[in-house]
C-alpha cells in the first residue's frame, strides 16, 4: 500500500469509526480536541497527511490505537 492510499485511508476510517460511534464531526472534533475544520478536512481528503498528534488526538477520542486507522 502507498502513501497516497494510506493517507486516503486514514480519513475514511475516522468516519467509519465515528458513525459507528453515533458522533457527529463536531462532537468528535470537540471530544479529540480538534478544530471541526481540521476533522470535516481529514475525512475528505482535503488534508492528505494529518499530524500525528492530531490523529493520536482522534484516536484516542474513538477509543483506539492509532494502528486501527491504518488497516
């Protein structure tokens, strides 16, 4: 798997996990302590490759390893 395929992949698992989790982007983006815009720009693809600290920061408001954004 390439980067460009792992960084798409990143954001379609943060709104799979947090549908899952019944959170709207905004309530996630508050829980993780992410500006909303960062969050609805992540699952879009907008922003290709998000810090590490901002996806530990999501992973940990979803209750997770880093490691399950990235299967």
């Amino acid at each position: 798997m390439n980067n460009s395929q792992v960084e798409n992949l990143i954001g379609k698992q943060i709104k799979k996990l947090r549908l899952k989790n019944n959170l709207t982007q905004e309530k996630l983006s508050v829980k993780a302590g992410v500006p909303y815009t960062t969050l609805t720009k992540i699952e879009s693809g907008v922003i290709r490759r998000p810090a590490v600290q901002t996806i530990a920061q999501i992973a940990k408001a979803l209750d997770i390893k880093i490691d399950d954004l990235i299967k």
